[in-house]
C-alpha cells in the first residue's frame, strides 16, 4: 500500500471472535485477556452464541482498537490462551 499498512482507521470498533468449548469460565478468562489491551472494555458489549450442539461457544467481543500493535497483542494472547480454540 502506498500510504499505509492497514485498511483500518484508527481508532475504531473492531470486533473480534473468539471460539472455545463450552465450559464454565470461558467468557470470564476472554474478557479478562480483551480488558489488559482494552481497559475500557464493556462485558455489556460481549455477544455469545452456542453451536448447535452446544460444544463450543463462540464470543464476539467489540474492542476500541487505537493500532495495529495493540490488535496484534491481543490476537497474541488470545491464540496462546489454553481455552481458546480459534480466534477471527
């Protein structure tokens, strides 16, 4: 790209899906990864969704990207993360 490396203009809402099997704590270790590179993250803001045989759970979480380095971070963190089965 001539002007830029990303499409994205920063700042901005950036949803970000997180899937994972069904267990309790899932959605509580996710928003606690999301809140250290979004302090102002709302649970308010969390979508979640069973699969039809209810195994996974996937979450959509909206944070307030500022960069690319924060999105990466916590992209990062996310796919490391043991409970997290795949991240979008």
């Amino acid at each position: 790209m001539a002007l830029s490396d990303t499409l994205i203009d920063y700042p901005c809402d950036f949803p970000i899906k997180v899937m994972g099997l069904s267990q309790q704590g899932f959605a509580q270790a996710v928003m606690e990864v999301v809140a250290r590179h979004d302090p102002d993250f709302s649970a308010a803001s969390l979508q979640m969704r069973s699969s039809s045989a209810a195994r996974y759970i996937s979450l959509t979480c909206t944070v307030r990207a500022v960069s690319r380095e924060q999105l990466d971070a916590l992209y990062r963190e996310l796919c490391d993360h043991p409970r997290v089965t795949m991240v979008l």
